[in-house]
C-alpha cells in the first residue's frame, strides 16, 4: 500500500513550496508519492525539462514525484494531467483530454464549477474522472455532493471513471490532510499511475475513506451535504469580511490570512 497525494504546485508554478520542501513535508506526512500538477502555461520548454529532472532526481524508493500538469482550458474549466508532462497549444478541454490521454497520462477534470456540470455532460471525450472532492475549492470538511452525482451521471456513459480527491495545494500554511492510499505492485511512476487509472486506491481524511468508484452512503451524503453548507457560510462570511477591508483601504493582516487558509 502507497500513501500520497494529488494536485500539489511547488515554486515551478504559483506554490510556495520548493520540490524539496515538498518532498519533507510530505514524507512527515507518511507519504510515499506525490502526483505534481503545476501549472501549464507556467512552462516552455526548457523549463518543463528542469522541472521533469528534478522530479526525478528527488524521487527514489523511499519516495515518488509523479511529475504533472494542470492545463487552464476555456471557460475557467482545469484539467490535470496526472503524469502528462507534454505542453499543448489548445484550450478545448475535450482536445486537452485527449491529449493527455496520447501521453499515457490520467486526465482528471479539476473542482468543476456547477455551472460547468451539463457542459461537461454533453463532452463526447471523457477524462479518466472527476475530482469530486478539493479540499482547497470545497474545503476541508466536506465536498459537494453534486459533483458526486455529476460522476456518476458520467458513469452512466463511461463505467470506468473515478472520483479523485485532491488537496490543491498552494500555500505553506493550507490545510494538507486528504490523501490517496493506493493498491499498487511498487512505487515507481508508472505504478503510481497505474493503480489510479485502475481505481486501485481509496482516499482517506481524519476517520473517512471513500472510494474510487465516488459511490456515497445516503448517511453521508447528509453528513457532506450539512458540513459543507456550514463551511460555505463560514467561508462567505470571511470573504465578505475581505472585501469590506479592502474597501476601507485596509490590508488584512499576513498572519489572519494564513491562519484562514489553514481552517478552510
């Protein structure tokens, strides 16, 4: 069994942590591996080389980066490239699918917005799954429920699509705790990649483990569906408070910004 994470962005793009801090934090955490998906358009050529190599120069049997990408596509929709290290010069999510897809990669489409969900139905390529849960979008305590029944209105066409659960993670002081355990022959990249196109993994939060299918229990769906409406006014609540700030000509303080990325 591998324990790690997905859709984490290091210095190469917009995170703030280096590969090699990644690598530490990481390993405190228990983990094995660690799915990269930094940013796209962050990248020519010779940089995506350098971040490719030093991927795999921090990687050895104690631990894995499975070097990624997140492509920006039309209409704000994100699509990860999980182990797709290929630059693309489109931004039609369905031909950015299918891109990774010739890469041997795992396409993923990343925290959908609602307002995304009947485009996305209407998508004659499919990516390998949805990530139904974000802890950086939804929050750390509960995802939304709709985007679990959105994959499995998927699933309908395409049987073989997962739920992926991802932390997003930017900021030094975000919220770190979903992970991915998987069922896997070893730690090398092509395992890695592997057991998730296979749905060999559960994901795992606190006393959690939810399944690569997405299938949910009505308890839980209950359970998602109350915490996730109390964090929502939790987060309005702290957004509304930032734009009365900014309105004064007041700059909330680094310390309370950093704290408020650590609770949602």
């Amino acid at each position: 069994m591998l324990k790690g994470a997905i859709h984490i962005h290091s210095t190469y793009s917009d995170g703030e942590f280096a590969l090699r801090e990644l690598r530490e934090i990481m390993m405190s955490a228990g983990c094995d591996f660690v799915c990269m998906t930094d940013h796209a358009e962050s990248f020519d050529r010779t940089k995506l080389a350098v971040y490719k190599r030093e991927c795999d120069r921090l990687s050895d049997d104690r631990f894995r980066f499975v070097s990624g990408l997140e492509y920006t596509c039309e209409g704000k929709m994100h699509v990860l490239g999980l182990g797709c290290t290929s630059l693309v010069a489109t931004t039609d999510p369905q031909e950015v699918i299918r891109h990774i897809a010739d890469q041997g990669g795992i396409s993923v489409i990343a925290h959908p917005m609602d307002s995304m969900f009947n485009w996305i139905e209407t998508f004659e390529s499919l990516p390998n799954g949805i990530e139904t849960w974000n802890s950086k979008y939804d929050g750390r305590y509960a995802p939304r429920t709709g985007t679990f029944r959105l994959l499995q209105r998927l699933q309908q066409r395409a049987p073989l699509m997962r739920a992926f659960y991802g932390i997003d993670l930017h900021w030094k002081k975000q919220y770190r705790g979903l992970f991915n355990v998987l069922e896997a022959g070893g730690s090398k990249r092509e395992e890695i990649l592997s057991a998730l196109e296979a749905g060999n993994y559960f994901a795992t939060k606190d006393d959690l483990e939810l399944s690569s299918s997405g299938e949910l229990s009505e308890s839980l769906v209950a359970r998602f569906e109350q915490a996730h409406a109390r964090s929502d006014r939790l987060r309005k609540f702290a957004k509304d408070a930032k734009k009365l700030t900014a309105r004064a000509g007041l700059t909330p303080p680094a310390p309370l910004k950093a704290y408020l990325r650590k609770l949602f």
